[in-house]
C-alpha cells in the first residue's frame, strides 16, 4: 500500500514481471500532481486499487501485457484533472472501473487490443467536463459500461474494430449536453444501448460498418433537443430502435445492407 497525505508531486511506478495475486493500493488525499504507474507483463490475477480524494491533477496508467484476470479501480471523489489510462494487450478476462464523484475535467481512457472477455465501467456523478474513451481492437466479448447521473457536458468515445459480441451501454440521467460516439467497424453481433433519462442536449452517433446481426437501441424519456444518428453501412440483419418520449428530438437511420429492421417512436 501506498498512501499520499498531503503530499505533492509524487512518483510511484510498480511493476510485476511474471509475478501472480499482486495487490496494489494507492490513496492519494488532499495530495496534487501526483503519477502512479502500474505494469503487469505476464503476470496474473493483480488488483490495482488507486483513490484520488480532494486530489487534483493525479495521472494513474495501468498496463496489462499478457496478463490474465486483472483489477483495476480508481476512484475520484472530490478530485479534478485526474487522467486515468488503462490498457490490456493480448490480456483477457481483466475488470476496469473507474468511478468520477464530484469530479470535474477527468479523462479516461481503456483499450483493449487482442483481448477478449473484459469488461470496463466508467460512473460520473455529480460530475462534469468528463471524457471516455474505449476501443476494442480485435477484442471479443467485451462489456463497456458508461453511466452519466446529474453530469453535464461529458463525452464518451467507444470504438469496437474487427471485435465481435461486445456490449456498449451508455446511460444519462439528468445530465445534460452530453456527446456518445459509438463506432462499430466489421463487428458482428454487437449490442449498443444509449439511454437519456430526463437529459436534454445530448448527442448519440451509432456507425455500424460491415458488422452483421447488430442490435441498436437509443432511448430519449423526458429529454428534450437530442439528436440521434445510425448508420448502418454495408451491414446486414441488424435492428435499430429509437424511442422518443420528449420534444424538439432528431432522429436519422441510414441502412444499406439486407434484412435490416427499424423502429422509431415519438411520443412527445
């Protein structure tokens, strides 16, 4: 365990080479500016557990290079400018969850890269300024989690290439202006799930490109001046749905492939 009380600019990087059921635990609180890095090359079932608390301008990054059955968790609360970045590389079966309590201006970013089976959920609450991104890189199997609640202004970024049977789920809940982009590129199978509860101005752009049997569904209840896009090029027997149950909502369907289903429903 690592602990920062009151303690700035700080250093830490840790690495486990071929060595398995590592924990790592690391608090930074009322501590600023402080890097903590964090390799598994190799090595198997590693927690990493990072808290940010009244800590600003922290960088955590965590790398799992044929690592198995790896931890990630790092939570902000009270803490802003934290960039948080994790990466799984021929690493399968890792968690990654990264949570934002009022926090502002905290990035994250999670990349998959011929790893299969790993899941990653990201939570804003109370938080705003917030950026995501996750990319799935012939990566199979993966579940992306992504839940705004009273956060405004925050962006996600999910991008599934050549990665079959993912889950993108990205829910607002009285936030507002937020922008999801989810990119789909020769991914079969996949399932998008974008929720706005009671959050206006948000933007949803789904691009399915030559993936087979996807599943889109965009859900505007009690929101106001969204505007969804999706886009299914080249892509044959998928669904779209698009429920509004609110005012002043775009919505656009593009299919060009076979077998595509579409249903849109205004109630607003």
């Amino acid at each position: 365990m690592v602990s920062n009380l009151n303690g700035n600019a700080n250093h830490i990087k840790i690495a486990n080479l071929l060595a398995n059921a590592n924990k790592i635990k690391i608090v930074n609180s009322n501590a600023d500016h402080n890097n903590t890095a964090v390799q598994n090359a190799h090595a198997d079932h590693n927690t990493t557990a990072v808290g940010n608390s009244h800590a600003n301008h922290n960088n955590t990054a965590v790398g799992n290079v044929h690592s198995n059955s790896n931890l990630t968790a790092v939570g902000n609360s009270h803490a802003n400018g934290n960039d948080t970045a994790v990466g799984n590389d021929h690493a399968d079966h890792n968690s990654v969850s990264v949570g934002n309590s009022n926090a502002n201006g905290n990035n994250t970013a999670v990349a998959n890269d011929h790893a299969d089976n790993n899941s990653a959920w990201i939570g804003n609450s109370n938080a705003n300024g917030n950026d995501t991104a996750v990319v799935n890189d012939h990566a199979n199997h993966n579940d992306v989690a992504v839940a705004n609640d009273d956060a405004n202004g925050n962006n996600t970024g999910i991008h599934n290439a050549d990665s079959n049977n993912n889950t993108a789920v990205v829910s607002n809940n009285d936030s507002h202006h937020n922008n999801t982009g989810i990119d789909n590129h020769h991914a079969d199978h996949t399932t998008t799930v974008v929720s706005n509860n009671a959050s206006s101005g948000n933007d949803t752009a789904v691009s399915n490109a030559h993936a087979v049997g996807t599943t889109t569904v965009v859900s505007n209840n009690d929101s106001n001046s969204n505007d969804t896009a999706v886009s299914n090029s080249g892509t044959g027997n998928s669904t779209t749905v698009v429920a509004n149950s609110s005012d002043h909502n775009s919505t656009t369907v593009t299919n060009n492939g076979d077998g595509n289903s579409v249903v849109v429903s205004n109630n607003g």
